[in-house]
C-alpha cells in the first residue's frame, strides 16, 4: 500500500523564473576568459598554434586552480596587432 503525501495548493513556478539569471534566455554575460580550446574556437586557430604564442609570450594567461585561462582582452590584442 502506497501513502499519500498532501501537498499544499501552490502555483507552479514558470521555468524561466526557477533559473539562474546568466541562465536567462536573451541574457548576454561576455566571458571575461576563455579555456584553451574555447579560446582557439573563438579566433579560430588551433590548439599547437594556441601552446605557440602562449610559449613565445605573445600571449599572456592566468592559471587558476589547475585550469589555464586566457583573458578576453588578450584575445582582443591579439587581434587587433595582427591586422
């Protein structure tokens, strides 16, 4: 025999209010940096060209905890001297 539990009289709560804010639709957050495979996606180079310029020191990073993150104004710079 199965027990039922009352559950009180509440409305349901739309999807959209029961997510995070940076989860909202049409919500743009810009990434403040990337991971190496993020940022090589973003300007479209590969991951030996991307260890390349970290190692020649054309492009700075951060470490943080064990993950290697490249700042969105980096990839900017990046850019704008190559042009």
């Amino acid at each position: 025999m199965t027990k039922r539990i009352a559950v009180p009289n509440v409305a349901p709560v739309p999807s959209e209010a029961r997510r995070r804010p940076s989860e909202q639709p049409n919500a743009y957050t810009p990434k403040l940096a990337y991971s190496v495979a993020e940022a090589c996606a973003a300007i479209g180079i590969s991951r030996p060209t991307m260890y390349v310029l970290m190692e020649r020191g054309q492009l700075r990073t951060v470490k943080i905890g064990g993950r290697r993150l490249i700042p969105a104004t980096e990839l900017e710079r990046l850019i704008a001297d190559a042009s």
